[in-house]
C-alpha cells in the first residue's frame, strides 16, 4: 500500500486510453501510479482510473475482454475509489446513445448525444458550473476544463457534481458513491484539471468515499 500522503492509483490499460497523459496528471496532483492490463495487479492499488478515448461500444467491449468488469464491480461493492476520464466516465453509465452494447451501470442514468444544433463533437474549453458541493469540486466554480466528445451523460440526479452548456447541460463531474467520472479531461485541462485530480485522491485518502 502507498503512504497516506501518496495514494497507490491503478490506471487501468485496455487499449482504450491516453495513458500517459493520465499518469503524469496523476503523479502532479500526488498519487503513486502504476499503469497496468493486469486485473490482479490493479487489485491491490488504493484507487482504480479508467481512461477512455474513442466509442463507447468499443470501449466497454475492450475494457470487459481484458477483464476489467468484475474488477470494478467489486470495488464500487467496497467503497473503493473509481475515477472516469471522459469515454471512461460515459462506460461506467448504464448505457449510451452510441452503442447497444450496456455500460457498467456503476453511475446511474444514460449518456446521450449532443444536440444537432450545435457543433459536434464539442471540443475546446468550457465553464464548469456547480450544482452539488464535493472535494472533486473545491475551488473550481467557473473555471474552464478542456473537453472533447459527442455524448454526454444526463444531468438528471444528485450524483452530478458540476455540470457544463453545450446546446444544453451536460454533466461534467458525477460522483455516486465511490463510482466518480469527469467528462473533460482533466490530463488536459491544465491547473483546473490537477485542482480536481487532487481533490479526488483528497477523499481516496480520507477514505472519504466508503
């Protein structure tokens, strides 16, 4: 196990994922990170990360034949800490306009394609608005994250922490349980992105989300 002030943090590798961006925003914000296709090994980290980039069929699909599903299930069972990064988020929802294939059902709701009226996909920065208070959230209240997708989940529920406008809300950080997700990419996403980072591993510390 790492020290308290240094959380052990598994990146889960899928081949679905920017992992080395992911790592290194992780080590900045203060986890000990280890990237990793080993469902054992990511075991016995204090805290799972699950990247995604690209379609979320494909995404869920690769994630479930590398072995991953069981892995995650028994730790939102636990009250251990699970973070999603943007595909990584939407795959962790119980399902999604892009694909038949279900989600992980670990966030409640649906993720849904953004509206027609607006360009798509809805790349470049965006203002992150408030509407539940968390340690994901601190210190973050109008500030622009950096986005890059085509489907959002739902804002519907007291999960949503922060939500964003793209033709309309879109949920930009949720948390339910121990199960948490940040459409944007926080690897990308600068000094906003390390402040939610650390905000996380903050709680995964304090044992915050058990």
């Amino acid at each position: 196990m790492a020290s308290r002030s240094a959380p052990a943090v598994a990146v889960l590798d899928y081949g679905a994922g920017n992992l080395r961006s992911a790592r290194r925003a992780l080590d900045r914000a203060g986890a000990s990170v280890h990237v990793t296709a080993d469902p054992e090994r990511a075991d016995a980290a204090d805290a799972l990360v699950v990247p995604g980039v690209g379609h979320f069929g494909q995404c869920v699909g690769a994630l479930r034949a590398q072995g991953f599903e069981a892995l995650l299930r028994d730790a939102a069972e636990q009250g251990r800490p699970v973070l999603g990064i943007c595909v990584g988020m939407q795959i962790l929802y119980e399902s999604s306009d892009e694909a038949d294939e279900p989600g992980l059902g670990l966030l409640p709701g649906r993720v849904r394609r953004l509206p027609d009226d607006v360009q798509v996909p809805h790349m470049g920065w965006n203002t992150l608005e408030i509407v539940r208070p968390d340690p994901l959230v601190d210190d973050v209240a109008g500030a622009h994250a950096y986005f890059v997708h085509s489907y959002a989940p739902d804002v519907e529920g007291p999960h949503v922490l922060a939500t964003t406008h793209h033709g309309r809300a879109l949920a930009a950080v949720a948390r339910h349980g121990s199960v948490a997700g940040t459409q944007f990419h926080p690897e990308k996403s600068a000094e906003v992105g390390r402040r939610v980072l650390a905000g996380w591993l903050r709680t995964v510390t304090a044992g915050a989300f058990a």
